[in-house]
C-alpha cells in the first residue's frame, strides 16, 4: 500500500517529533509513503482542514501517484 502523508503543524506543536512519529506509525503499518505534504496554520480551515492552496496540492499529489 502506498499513502501521502499530510502533516499540519499548529503554532503551538513541535512539528519535528509528530512528522516522525506519522512516518513511523505509516511504516509500521506497512505502507510506502510516497510523500510528505507539510503546512503551517494557526488554526484549522473550516472547510479543508488545510489551506485551499495545500487542499489543491494534495490533490494533485494523489494524482500524480
């Protein structure tokens, strides 16, 4: 199985030590991951959780793999 991995990094979190603990769980599991999409927000978009712009992104991350 393969997965694009999507982080989102809140103000107040220690980005570093989540991405490695997403990417070490998605391993565990067996999964290839075939991305890593990372953002910035101060909260999260009502509609996308992401951004707009990053929504599209992944998008077309699912795309192209």
């Amino acid at each position: 199985e393969q997965a694009i991995l999507v982080h989102v990094n809140f103000a107040d979190e220690d980005s570093r030590e989540d991405l490695a603990e997403l990417e070490l769980l998605v391993s565990s599991a067996g999964v290839n991951a075939v991305d890593v999409l990372t953002t910035s927000r101060g909260a999260p978009h009502p509609k996308y959780f992401v951004g707009s712009g990053k929504a599209e992104e992944i998008a077309a991350a699912v795309k192209a793999h």
